[in-house]
C-alpha cells in the first residue's frame, strides 16, 4: 500500500514539474504541413554497416537515398521510374488488360535496368528498352 502512495506521488510530482510554463498556445499547424512528404524517412543499415539507405522526396516523388555512414553527403539512386495510372483502375491492377500492360512495362523495366532479355511485343512504356 505505501509503495503505491509512493509511486502515485512520483508520477504527479513528475507531471506537475512537466507541466508548459508558457501562456501563448502553441502555433496551428495547416494541412500541408501535417500531409507533406517528410524530409527522410524508413532508415536501413546496409549488411556491411558502412552505408545507409533511406526515402526522400526528388522530382516530386519519393526515392531512394544512399549515404556512406559519417559521411554528409547522399546521392539518389538516379533511377527514372515509371509511374503506370489506369483510368478505369483504383489502387492496383483488376482488369486483366491492365494486369498484362503493368506485367509488360514490370518486364521492360527490369530488363533495362537489371539487363537480360525483354519478350517481343509492343514498347508500353515508351522509349524504355535499352
């Protein structure tokens, strides 16, 4: 029983000392800036433990960082990524057309930057063999 008078008293005491001490209220945020996209975000470690990946925003879109760790500057992985939108589509690929052109332009994609062989068929993506 006293230990938990003991802890109760600990734990107001600590909030009352917590407590802001200042009489103007804290500035409103607006929507832009509680939606935007963050500075950089989802941290990895490499294996290696000598450089770190992470997300930030280029070209209006997120994308892949590395950065030598103690070191200050990054560099964008620099790849030019498709964005695919389907107008009779939400988020993701039902219809089975769309599924065969995101599959196609997948298999380009991959095959340009991974090299390797691309199936014959028309360029969905436009300019993106190489």
């Amino acid at each position: 029983m006293v230990r938990c008078s003991i802890w109760r008293l600990v734990v107001l005491a600590l909030l009352i000392c917590s407590a802001p001490g200042r009489a103007d209220p804290p500035p409103i945020l607006g929507v832009e800036t509680l939606f935007r996209n963050p500075e950089k975000t989802d941290f990895t470690l490499s294996p290696d433990g000598e450089s770190v990946a992470f997300l930030a925003p280029w070209q209006d879109r997120m994308n892949l960082w590395v950065q030598r760790v103690g070191e200050d500057t990054a560099r964008a992985r620099g790849v030019d990524v498709p964005y695919m939108v389907m107008g009779n589509e939400g988020h993701g690929f039902r219809n089975e057309e769309n599924r065969v052109a995101f599959h196609r332009a997948l298999e380009q994609f991959l095959g340009k930057y991974l090299g390797g062989r691309v199936a014959p068929g028309p360029d969905v993506l436009g300019g993106l063999k190489g």
